[in-house]
C-alpha cells in the first residue's frame, strides 16, 4: 500500500438514530441479567453486534424465540406493528428503539392508507425497514425497488402517495420520483422528503472528496442500505475505485495515490480509526467537513419510563427486601447493578458518545 494523503468525510459514521439505538441496548444490558434479547441486529454491523453478544444479547428474527418474561429491544430499523404487539404480550420490558424518522413514515403510510390512498413505496426489497414500514398498511401499499419496476405497477387505485425509505441514495430516489411522476402525474408525497438528514449529509460530505481520489473506501457492512448507497454515490461521482470493508484487514494491498474515507451510518468510529492507521497515507488526513450536524434523539420513551419507574421505587423502598418484594418491577432486573446506574443522566445522555460506549464494553 502506498496512499499519498486522505481526505476524510464529515460528517461520517453513527447517526442520531444509531447513537440512540446503541445507548438505549447498553442501558438494558446494564440493567438486566442476561439473556436481554434483540429483534433484529440493533444496527447492521457486525462490530457492533459482535459487542453486544459478549455481554449476553441474543439476536433473533422472531418474537416467539424470547422466553416469556425476558426484556426485549427492538432495532432502529423499525418493527411491524404486530411484532411490537407480540413483544409486549412476553411480558418483559420492551424497549422500541426504532428511529424516530422512521416512525415519522410509519405514521404518513398510516394516514395516507386510512384516508385511502394506495401508496408506492420506494425502498430494498427484503430490508428490515421496508419490511416493517409496509407492514403498517399492507394492503394500501406497492413496493418499488428500480425505476423499471415502475412500469409493472399497472393500473392503481384512488389518489396516489409516494413514500420512501430513509436510507436510499439521492440518484437512485430522484430517479423513481421521476419515472412515477411521468407514468401517474402528480401525486402526494410530504413535505419534508423521507430520506433521512444523516443519509444526506452524509452522501454530500462523500461527493465533497470523490472527485478528488483515486480510490474511495467505504466503512460499513454490505447489509446496511445507506452503507450500499454510499458506494453508489462514489460510482456516481466517476471515482476510478470504490471499495467497501467491514474491518482494515478487507483493505486491498494495491491501494495507492489519494483515498477518499467515509463510514456508513452504523460504522463505529474505532473501524474508521482502525483503517486510517492500515492507510498510513505520506502526506497526512485532511478532514473536510462539508456539514455540521448537530442532530439529537433522546432515549426511547420506554427506556426512560422505565428508569423513572425504577428510580421511584428504589427512592420509596424501606430496605433491600422491600425494593425486592414490589410487584412493578421487570422480572430479570439486576437491582445491584441498576442501582449503581441510576442518577447517572439518562434524558440528556449527549455528553457520551455511542462510539465511547462499544468501547467502554469492549473492555468490560
Ligand atoms: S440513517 Fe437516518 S433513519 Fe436511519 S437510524 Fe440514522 S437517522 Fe434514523
């Protein structure tokens, strides 16, 4: 390997959603005694999921897989409805850590459905996301992967609406948008597009540097969609090479001259580091930020519920025995282990950041 220089992007890596997400499972494994269980890889990287399975939370693709009683997450990607409802009939505690943008797609397919629309929706067929996101009115809406699949949608019904998965590609929604603009005429579609600000800024920041590369590597793991739409923005830019790696030990040998480095939104920042240190470039990392982002979101409602709860009931307990003996707390709480958390501030958690915590749990 021999790289000249890097130019670094900024913003790059964890999102506003992915830090939630992150903390709010490392609250759990905190609170309970393992098993905590997981719907769904909390993000897609295996780095971080790899984290979490060192500390007792079992993945899994189905509801009926968590013993009754045991505390469940459910992942930022978002669940069906059903799924969550199935959670919460375990009789565990059940923290939903969908993303809130997500949520906010959730809800315009809700509404849209119910005031009759059919919706077409743009987003990777077999994604967690879309799967949940259609899930909330299956029978309203019609999936759209490609500009060409618009054409097989035929004849649809009612008013039309047009929503999208928060992770795509600039170019790849532009061009649907089009494409069913011309074959149905205007359409519903709201006001504050669905793709997310991270997935944005962080395509910008990426098509700030390509051009200047011969070589932009991406950081983040093959199933995570903006991680993939991030490579199609460097072909897009006509970078000569794009690569993707999940770890610096996926970095050819042959790279060479100026590299371009961006991480997808659930890439932790010790990947980044990680591949910095493999490129050793001659003449230094340039950090160019094209964006500040500054987005925040609070734990998951639930989360902070149940710290609250947990709080008032440790302030009014006589002794140990009488905090053992009340009938509202979750079954699997360590109380030992809570209570050393507690007081610590959950509501604004800004201060740590997600990457800090997968580090900090990495030398537990
Ligand atoms: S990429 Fe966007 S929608 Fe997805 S978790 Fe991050 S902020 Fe939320």
């Amino acid at each position: 390997m021999d790289v000249d220089k890097v130019y670094l992007a900024e913003p790059r890596g964890f999102c506003a959603g992915v830090e939630m997400a992150i903390k709010a499972l490392a609250w759990m494994v905190n609170m309970f005694d393992p098993p905590v269980y997981c719907y769904h890889e909390i993000v897609h990287n295996q780095i971080v999921v790899d984290r979490f399975k060192d500390h007792g939370v079992i993945f899994v693709d189905d509801i009926d897989q968590v013993p009754l009683g045991s505390p469940i997450m459910l992942s930022a990607h978002g669940s069906a409805p059903e799924v969550v409802e199935m959670a919460r009939k375990r009789g565990g505690a059940v923290v939903n850590a969908v993303c809130p943008l997500v949520t906010k797609v959730h809800h315009e397919l809700k509404v849209r459905a119910q005031k009759g629309y059919t919706v077409i929706y743009v987003g990777h067929n077999g994604h967690e996301e879309a799967i949940g996101t259609m899930a909330v009115a299956p029978q309203a809406v019609r999936l759209v992967e490609y500009e060409e699949d618009v054409d097989s949608l035929g004849q649809l019904d009612g008013p039309l609406a047009l929503l999208a998965q928060t992770t795509l590609s600039h170019d790849e929604w532009s061009g649907v948008v089009d494409k069913v603009k011309s074959t149905f005429g205007e359409l519903w579609m709201p006001t504050r597009g669905d793709l997310c600000f991270a997935t944005t800024n962080r395509q910008g920041a990426l098509k700030a540097i390509a051009h200047l590369a011969d070589t932009v590597v991406v950081i983040g793991s093959a199933n995570s969609s903006n991680t993939v739409a991030l490579g199609k923005v460097a072909n897009g830019a006509g970078t000569k090479r794009v690569i993707r790696v999940n770890s610096s030990q996926e970095l050819p040998e042959d790279i060479v001259g100026t590299v371009a480095v961006t991480a997808g939104a659930s890439a932790p920042e010790e990947l980044v580091e990680e591949v910095l240190k493999v490129l050793s470039p001659k003449h230094g990392i340039e950090v160019v930020r094209n964006t500040d982002e500054d987005e925040y979101f609070p734990p998951p409602r639930e989360l902070r519920e149940l710290i609250k709860s947990i709080e008032d009931q440790i302030f009014h307990a006589q002794d140990r025995d009488d905090l053992q003996a009340q009938p509202h707390l979750p079954p699997q709480l360590n109380l030992e282990k809570t209570r050393s958390l507690l007081g610590r501030p959950q509501v604004d958690d800004r201060q740590k950041s997600a990457s800090d915590v997968l580090v900090e749990l990495g030398t537990d």
